[in-house]
C-alpha cells in the first residue's frame, strides 16, 4: 500500500511538470522495490513458505536494482513489440503509453512478440526470479527444463497470473472479479485434490505386477 500511494505521488509530480527529472528516479526505485520483492516471493513460495517475510536489501546492486534489470529482460519481447508496433503505425515512440491493439495489426511481426511475450511471461518472470541470470531468462532451453520441473504447478500458477492481469488491467481489482478468481481457483484445487486421491486409489487398488 505505500508503495502504491508513493507511486502514485510520482505519477502526480511528472503530470503536473514538479521536478519530472527527480520524480523519474522515484519511480525507477519504485520499481525496483516492486521487482525485488516479486523475485522475493516467488523464491520463497516455491519452494513452499508460507510467510516470505521482507526482503534482503543489504546489497542495492544485487538486491534491487538487478531484479529489476532481470524483470525488464523477461518483459524485452513485451517492450519491443510494443514499440515496433507504435512505430510501424507511424506513431512518435512516446505514443507507446496510449497503445492501441490495433496499431499492432498492422505489423504482424510485432504482434507476433506482443503474444508470444504475454504468453510466455509467467515462465520468463519465473526464471529471472529463480535463476538471477539474464542469459537464461530468453533461453528456450531453459524454458523447457522449467516446464518439466514444474509440471502441473507451472500452468495453475500462469492461469492465476493471467486471471490477476486481467483484473487489474482497468486498474481495479474489484470484488466481483476477485470473487471470480477465488471460484476459479477453488475449482482448479479441488480437480488436482481429486486427481491425486484418484491416482493413490488406484495404485492401492492395482498394485501391478510383483
């Protein structure tokens, strides 16, 4: 919450021209922050805690502003298809800021990167917060053998990605929505509970062959 709200007095500051040099920096730290504790969580969920706590900001190259330099990596495909697409419509680079999805129909390359980075941003975001290095981030090897050890895990966790996208994408995260999620979620649980049951009776059931 006070990230959001400092966030939102930088904001205010370069819209209004108040020192838009020293607001800019503001936010690169705002940033950051928000990056760092992302990667944070991420580690520290996967490999199932509970209570994350806050993180580690002893070392700020190493702490804040690299998980940020990683997380602009994994959005790369996102950032350059959002430019070239502005761009192939004939737009001023700072019209990024007010995208139209229609401007990327007219350059299918660059739509082509606008879908492939939001479909692979959950695994590009989760290997820049467990591995912490940039040459694996767009490497498909790695992507492959992040799959495999995640299984299952890996698409509930991008389903509950792209669900929470969508709820904020009009900047609120309202009730219903949430409600939705909740339901959702519950439903995706439930079935993988289930599963699980059904496959431990099966082999009680059918030990095989002895």
């Amino acid at each position: 919450a006070g990230l959001a709200v400092f966030n939102s007095l930088l904001w205010w500051a370069i819209s209004n021209n108040i020192s838009p040099a020293g607001a800019g920096l503001g936010l690169i730290f705002v940033r950051a922050l928000e990056a760092s504790m992302y990667f944070h969580w991420v580690r520290k969920t996967t490999f199932g805690t509970n209570d994350p706590g806050p993180p580690d900001f002893t070392e700020p190259a190493s702490d804040l502003f690299a998980p940020l330099f990683h997380y602009l990596i994994a959005l790369s495909p996102l950032i350059i298809g959002l430019v070239w697409a502005t761009l192939g419509a004939g737009k001023p680079i700072l019209a990024v800021t007010q995208f139209d999805i229609a401007d990327a129909a007219e350059t299918p390359a660059a739509l082509a990167l606008l879908v492939g980075g939001m479909a692979f941003l959950p695994l590009t975001t989760s290997i820049a917060a467990l591995q912490g290095r940039f040459l694996d981030i767009l490497n498909p090897v790695t992507w492959v053998v992040m799959l495999y050890r995640m299984g299952a895990a890996y698409w509930i966790a991008a389903v509950i990605f792209y669900l929470t996208t969508c709820g904020y994408i009009d900047s609120e995260f309202d009730l219903s929505e949430k409600a939705f999620v909740r339901a959702y979620l519950r439903k995706v649980v439930t079935a993988r509970v289930d599963a699980r049951h059904g496959d431990d009776h099966v082999s009680l059931a059918d030990p095989g062959p002895s």
